[in-house]
C-alpha cells in the first residue's frame, strides 16, 4: 500500500515512521528499484538514493522468539518479525505467554497506546477465520 502522503522534507525519518504509528500504520521504505529499507534512513544504504515511504498491510511471521525473564516482572518476549513487505524488525507479540510465542507463528500488526504520544508497533496472533488490519479473512 502506498502512502499518500507527503513528509515535510525537513521531516526525520525517525518523524515520519513515528507519525504513522500515531495513525496506527507500520511504514517503511522503499528504494526507486523497489528495494525494501527499514529502518528508517535518510537515504537508500549503499547508493545514496532517495527513498519513499509505503504503508504496510500489518501482516507477518515470526521468525525468531526468546523469552526474557526479569527481575520483580512477568516474562515478556523478544521477536523477530518478517514482516509480509519484505522487511524483519524487531518487536514483541502480545495476546500470548512469552513462552507460547512460536517461530512461523502468524502476526497482526497492533499499536501499543499505553504512551499515546509514542506508540510502539506489536504484534498478536493472526488466527484463522479473523479479519486481518485490512479486513481480509485468513486460514
């Protein structure tokens, strides 16, 4: 999905990636060849050139978990997201234990509000028959 928008170009990448997440959107970038960027940069890695920013339909995989245990606090988990667009970033899935989140799990993009001025994109089970952030249904 393209976003139509346009950045102010005195706008941070860092900025504008934030700013879609106050609209509940993961965005990333692309490159003019069509090469996925995340991370947000100023400028394509290795070439210089300019990117441009998408929106991602919030679908993806889990390809690598570790459950974190913590002093005086619940055990939380660290993921690693393939995200369907073609981009890995690192997240965590909520709805479940940290010890039940599995690789190949399939993910739904989620905001955590619990900072409304800085939102933090997660992840929860996709499960089959439920509506995905695009509304189509997934088995």
């Amino acid at each position: 999905m393209t976003d139509n928008t346009s950045p102010s170009a005195s706008a941070s990448p860092w900025r504008v990636f934030k700013d879609h997440c106050l609209k509940g959107q993961l965005a990333y970038q692309v490159t003019q060849a069509g090469q996925v960027v995340f991370y947000p940069r100023v400028c394509a890695p290795q070439t210089g050139d300019d990117l441009h920013w998408r929106v991602s339909k919030g679908l993806g995989t889990v390809y690598s978990c570790t459950e974190v245990m913590g002093k005086d606090r619940e055990p939380y988990n660290v993921s690693l997201i393939d995200v369907d667009e073609g981009f890995r970033m690192m997240s965590r899935v909520d709805g479940l234990a940290a010890k039940d989140v599995s690789i190949g799990l399939r993910v739904q993009l989620k905001m955590d509000m619990t900072h409304p001025e800085d939102p933090l994109p997660v992840f929860v089970p996709l499960q089959a028959g439920h509506p995905g952030p695009t509304g189509a249904t997934h088995d």
